[in-house]
C-alpha cells in the first residue's frame, strides 16, 4: 500500500499566514483548552507550565481552542478564555485556532486510515459493547474506559474508500446507517483536504463510528519517558482496544483531533496536565499510524480540589479571578514549584524570572522531536 501524504499535506496547512514574523525557532508548544467553562486556576497551571516551558525554550507557543465536542462547548466561552490568558500576560505567538474550523484535515486523516485498512465502521451501541465483553469473560470496569471487543472489526485490513463509511457529512448526504453494504467502488481522493463539506459536522450524519484498528502485538505496545513522570508504557491492544476516531454522531473524536492538530501545527512538546497522560499510548500509535513525528512529553502534577479529586469545572472550580492576574499566576507557580514573586513586581518581570527559575525545575529537553515535515519519511505519491 502506497504510503499517503498526510504528513506533506499536512505541513503545508501548517506553513500558510499564520506567521507573525518572528524566526522560528525548533522549539513548538501549545495550550488547548476546552471551551466548556472558563479557565480556573487548575487549567492555569497547564497554561502557565506550557507557556514558561515553551519560553524557556526560546520556542513558539500556541493556543489551540479544542471545541470538537460541540454539544459541551460554552457559548462565548472561547473568547473569555483568550481574554483570561491574555490578562494574564500569556498571549500566543500566532493567531489560536479553533478544530471545530478543521474538520476536512481530520477527513483526510481518517481517509487515510480507511484506504489502508486501519480503520473501520463501528455500529455498536454502549450497551452492546458492555454485553459483548460480559459474554466474553473480560472484566467491565464501570468508570473505565470499554475495551472495544472488536464486533465490527473485519478479519483482515480491509481497505475502505466508500463514500458512506468515509465521509459524507453534509447536511443531506449522509447514508442509510449500513456504511458496509453501501460499497459502490467510487474513489476517495485520499490525501487531499479540498472537501469543504466535511467541515461541516451534521448531527443527521454517520450513524456510525470509525475506530483505528489497534493489532495486538508490537504495534500496540507504547512506551515513551514523560519528563515529569519518566519511563512509561501502555498495551493499547490490551488497555483500551479499536478505540474510536469519528464518533456516531460525527463528531471527531479528541485523539484523531488532537495527533492531526499537533503535527499540522509542528508542535515539538506537549506540556499538559497529568489527567491527560493515560492519553498519550493512543495519540503516538496514532502518530505512528499517520506516519506523523511523536512531540516531547511532560504531564504536570494536577491541581486538586479539596475533595481530592483533579479541579474541574465539574466539581465547582471557580473561573479565574481577573481583577488580580498576578495573584492567579502565584497559585499556578507554586503548584509548578516555582518561587514567590517578588513584591510589587511587574507581570512581565513575574514572567520572566519565572521563566529563568523555569530552567531548574525542568531541564531543558535538548534532543528536539524533528518538525513533521522532514522527520517523516517522504511519500512516493508526493
Ligand atoms: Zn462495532
């Protein structure tokens, strides 16, 4: 199977208008919150630690507005959290982004995943994936994630190129809900990002899932060293199965958004809070599946609620006070370990010498994951 593009395609999304004219340096980060409440002081922590490390790097950092979840999103909620980082000095070096605004450069993802047989159509429900593993004997763990017992999953890789499985998500156009009997042979033009319909996510549209196809073995077994957490591994197989890329509703499922967005972006490091790090098996096989470079990790130790559990918007957490920036960066920079400010100092001077202390707590990452676009091997099609 002839290897696709994606990583060509997508580092020509990443290059095009956004420069602010500053050199760019090796160094890539980023913020990416979800717009489903304001940033509080649990989320500044992830903000703060990514900005001073991206700073401390003499790197770029980028906020990025991971809205996939329609439904959860906050009505203005965007636009309130930019307002919040911006208050508090941290402004991103080239304009944010939104992925609602991406969906044909996970379209072109997924298609490549399809044509080569990496993923497939999921119609099962919840409740037919909990009786599948009850029959089988595997363990159900209620607030765990559902190892995928693989009902749909074809006996081999079964390249897909049908437009009713693959994509056809504007409004109208979608299938009758049987994606596999639909086969009609026609041509998806894998690698292109041209389709303008499939920005557009209808609630009528697929009414089924796409999951990777996760083979047990080599392939699925992840090890990578976190900078904060060290040595980690997980068996995706095992831990988590064919998980999901495109949800039955048409919405893009966080991973698959996530691994196109950071490649597109030619984000190097990912510095983010510690709930996010059973993630990260799944976003480099993904990676690894799109042929896309893996960033550098550090997952940074959760601020929690006095419950004890991670401070959410869930539990009650309080949008950051903005009448006093400086205060809600102190609160953040102990949780990162950093010092006190000094008295009476500037936000610019409480940034920078933040910045400098940032250097002990976190030695620098000297071995910089290559940009996407010449750490991947070169496409024959390209
Ligand atoms: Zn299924």
């Amino acid at each position: 199977m002839a290897e696709f593009g994606l990583a060509s395609e997508l580092s020509r999304s990443s290059s095009g208008g956004t420069g602010t004219g500053r050199p760019r340096g090796p160094y890539v980060g980023r913020f990416a919150p979800s717009p489903t409440g304001l940033l509080h002081a649990g989320s500044l922590v992830a903000a703060l630690g990514s900005w001073l490390d991206a700073r401390a790097h003499a790197g770029r950092w980028l906020v990025r507005i991971e809205d996939v979840d329609t439904p959860r999103c906050q009505p203005g909620a965007d636009l309130e959290i930019l307002r919040q980082l911006a208050v508090c000095g941290l402004v991103p070096d080239e304009p944010p982004s939104w992925q609602s605004q991406r969906g044909a450069i996970y379209a072109a993802a997924l298609d490549d995943l399809l044509a080569r047989g990496l993923a497939y159509a999921c119609t099962c429900t919840r409740s037919q994936i909990a009786a599948a593993l009850a029959a089988s004997g595997r363990p159900y763990r209620p607030h765990g994630e559902l190892v995928y017992p693989g009902t749909c999953r074809p006996a081999t890789p079964t390249p897909i190129t049908t437009p009713a499985v693959h994509l056809s998500t504007a409004p109208g156009v979608t299938g009758d809900g049987h994606p596999m009997s639909g086969a009609v042979g026609s041509t998806v033009a894998v690698g292109t990002v041209t389709d303008a319909s499939t920005q557009v996510v209808a609630p009528s549209a697929p009414r089924h899932a796409v999951r990777l196809r996760v083979e047990p073995g080599a392939v699925s077994h992840i090890g990578w060293t976190d900078r904060r957490l060290g040595p980690q591994q997980q068996d995706v197989s095992a831990d988590v199965g064919d998980f999901v890329l495109r949800r039955a509703d048409g919405l893009w499922a966080y991973q698959l958004a996530v691994v196109v967005d950071d490649a597109a972006q030619g984000v190097t490091h990912i510095v983010r809070g510690a709930d996010l790090a059973d993630n990260t098996a799944r976003q480099i096989l993904l990676q690894r599946q799109l042929g896309l470079a893996t960033p550098s990790y550090l997952h940074l130790a959760l601020v929690l609620a006095a419950d004890g559990h991670k401070l959410s918007k869930q539990n009650g957490a309080t949008p950051l006070d903005l009448a006093d920036p400086l205060a809600a960066l102190q609160a953040a920079a102990r949780a990162l370990g950093l010092p006190n400010a000094a008295p009476g100092a500037s936000l610019t001077d409480v940034l920078a010498g933040w910045t400098a202390a940032w250097t002990t707590c976190w030695p620098m990452v000297t071995k910089m994951p290559g940009p996407v676009a010449t750490s991947t091997p070169a496409s024959p099609d390209t």
